[in-house]
C-alpha cells in the first residue's frame, strides 16, 4: 500500500481517493460508474455524448469559460469514456485546486443539456465516427471487439447513427439523473492537497443520492473477417483471444504473456515479424482488462501479401511459449513490466486515470501490489494462457 494513499465513503455515497504528492502539482478526476457495457443496443453511445454535453455549459458557466477558467489558470482538462466509466478530469498548480474542483463539480452537477447544442454535438459525434473509421488501426481495434463479442458490446463505444439519433433531450436528461448521482461517483485527486479538505468539499457540494446502475450481459464469441478498402497502402493486422478478468489473480500472467510476445522492440513477435524478416514496421500487443470482460490482442501493420504468413507467425510464437518458455525470460519480462509500471507512475494525471479505473474493478489497492502480483506469476500459469484454443482475426488490407 502506498503510504500516502486514502479511500473513504463519505456519507453521501460518493467515493473518494486521494494520492499525496510533495510537487506543487493536482490531477483532479470526477468519474461515474458507468460505460459502454451498462448501455443496451438501442442506447449505445449514450454515455460517450452525454461526457460531450457536459463540457458544453451549466447553470454556472458557458461552454467557454468551462475550459476558459482551468487553462486561464495553467492547467489542462479532458475527459473521456471507456466501457466501465465515464470520467472528467484536469491537471492544475496545486494553488488552484479549488477552481479544479469548483468547475468539475458543476460539470456533474448542473448541465444545461442545451437543445441547440445537443444538436450541434450530435453531428460532432458523427463527424468522431467517420474518424475513427477513416483511421485504419482504430477501426481495426473496433472491429476485433466486435468479432470477440455480441452486441452490444460488439457495437463501438460511440454507437451507431441509429442510436444516436434516437437521442433527444428528455431520453439524455433522464439517463444523466439516473446515473450522475454521488452514489455512483469517485472523486479522485493525486498531487499536493489536504485529505480533509477534500472531504469537506465532497460532503458539502454533493448532497446524498443513491443511484442503481444496470449492466448488460456480456456475451463472448471469435470470429474472422477480412475486409478490403481503398486508399490504404498497408494491411492493418489483429489477432484477439478472452483473456482472465481484473478479479482474477492470473490477469497478471496474461499481463506477462502478452508483454513477453509484443512489448517492445525485445519482443518475440517484434523480433521475429519485424527485426528477422521485415514483414512489418508496427507490431504492439496489450490487454484490454476489466472486472465485466478482457481480452489480449497482437497487432501488426504490414503489407498484404504478408497477411497469412504473420499470422502463422503469431500462433507459432504462441505455441513456442507454452512449451518453451524459460524462468529465465520469464523473470526478465517480470522486470520489465515493474519498471514500466514505476515509470508510469510519475505522471499525475496517468497515475489519476489509472486509480479511477483500479476503483471502479474494486481494486484499487491491489493497484500498489503490481509489483507483488507480477512477481507471483508462475512459469506454468504463462504457458498455460499461451495454448491459444480459440482466437478472433481481423484484417483490413488494401483493395
């Protein structure tokens, strides 16, 4: 546990935690529990544009002097949208904390959900949707969670045109006071501040109000696709299987696997794709891991005709590892991912994000064990998750 960490309920149901820094610097989140994966079909995108309705005016202040008041006063805002939460956050001089503080809580607090505006926002969310399908690895990243679940998870966190018109004013209005209640919220705040003034805060501007939040059931599949598109030059390549959940303990072993197989340029897959046979310049895994679902993925951007042969790369590598793997490889990528993890720390506004979402798997004090976990990975338990039996593909290469 690191020593200068706090969580508390207050007594309006809000969750706080708080990470003490000497530097004269505050990461300020204000996040709800609630995503994608709380969202059915019809309503799916729901969360991300209620985030972009919220920096959009309130009672209080007008969309420009929302941001105008946190830069004005050197800080940075931002806010964003994952399928378990949904979170608005800013980094400050410690000596501004309160105007931090002030803004986000009207945000949550007291939007005007302006009709013009909803308007005006909803065409910018279309205008997010074509991006993400104009940009190759986003829309490659889309479409492998679509192949590794049904809807609505398979359904992209921004929604669907459908969806999204179906949004009126009234259906935004009631899900946001269903959901922005203190009950569902964390406030979470790293930098130079005082733990009790953050409660007295808390408490004061946030009256007591529950909120029951639904989930939908995430239902898993694989499958393969290969689609062609014009105007690209390079295929971009993914390969995905289901991997543990946060709330289990071999999470970190899958952590171990996939960082032994494309986590940097020491990697299997890196080494092998690009350094030995210049099949491809961009090769990257990761785990995509949460309390409701997870999955590991490789990907590569190459070109075409390479398609099948990167592939086969990618299982053969695989099914080196769950007969092969030494203590030896093992211990040295445990050393690199506790390096990794303690150089990622030293960003406040990482560290914040990070927590946030380390609360909403009820795990946020597991988050200052990774180092103990990730030593207690077993040799066994890395080779075991590298017997991929069932695995999704997905493609988009140049007509």
């Amino acid at each position: 546990m690191h020593k200068k960490f706090y969580r508390k309920i207050l007594k309006n149901g809000m969750t706080l935690i708080f990470e003490e820094r000497d530097l004269p610097i505050v990461s300020v989140g204000i996040a709800v529990r609630y995503g994608g994966v709380n969202e059915p079909l019809s309503e799916r995108g729901i969360a991300h544009f209620i985030e972009h309705m919220l920096y959009k005016g309130t009672k209080n202040r007008t969309s420009k002097q929302i941001p105008q008041e946190i830069e004005k006063n050197g800080g940075v805002m931002n806010g964003f949208t994952d399928e378990q939460i949904t979170a608005f956050w800013c980094k400050m001089p410690s000596d501004k904390l309160h105007i931090a503080l002030d803004v986000l809580s009207d945000m949550v607090k007291s939007p005007l959900f302006d009709a013009k505006e909803l308007e005006k926002e909803r065409k910018v969310i279309f205008e997010e949707m074509k991006m993400r399908k104009d940009d190759p690895m986003q829309y490659a990243f889309d479409e492998i969670q679509c192949l590794l679940y049904k809807n609505p998870l398979g359904t992209p966190i921004v929604g669907t045109y459908e969806s999204m018109n179906s949004v009126d004013r009234k259906k935004m209005l009631k899900k946001f006071r269903e959901v922005y209640r203190p009950g569902n919220m964390i406030l979470c705040v790293v930098g130079q501040a005082d733990f009790a003034g953050l409660v007295k805060f808390a408490e004061k501007n946030f009256r007591k109000e529950k909120g029951k939040i639904k989930k939908q059931k995430v239902a898993l599949k694989n499958g393969y696709k290969i689609e062609t598109r014009g105007g690209i030059d390079q295929a971009n390549i993914v390969l995905a299987f289901h991997s543990p959940l946060t709330t289990n303990k071999k999470i970190y072993a899958a952590k171990v696997l996939i960082a032994i197989m494309a986590d940097g340029m020491s990697s299997r897959l890196f080494r092998e794709i690009r350094a030995k046979r210049n099949l491809a310049y961009s090769v990257l895994g990761d785990v995509t891991a949460n309390k409701e679902f997870s999955f590991s993925y490789v990907y590569a951007g190459a070109m075409k005709e390479n398609l099948e042969k990167i592939k086969k790369i990618i299982l053969d590598e695989f099914k080196k590892v769950s007969e092969k793997l030494t203590k030896k490889e093992l211990e040295a990528t445990q050393n690199q991912l506790i390096g990794n993890y303690r150089i990622s720390i030293e960003s406040s506004e990482g560290q914040m994000n990070r927590l946030l979402l380390s609360e909403i798997d009820g795990k946020v004090k597991e988050f200052y064990e990774f180092e103990k976990n990730i030593r207690a990975v077993k040799l066994k338990d890395v080779k075991k998750l590298a017997k991929i039996k069932k695995y999704s593909f997905f493609a988009l290469v140049p007509e």
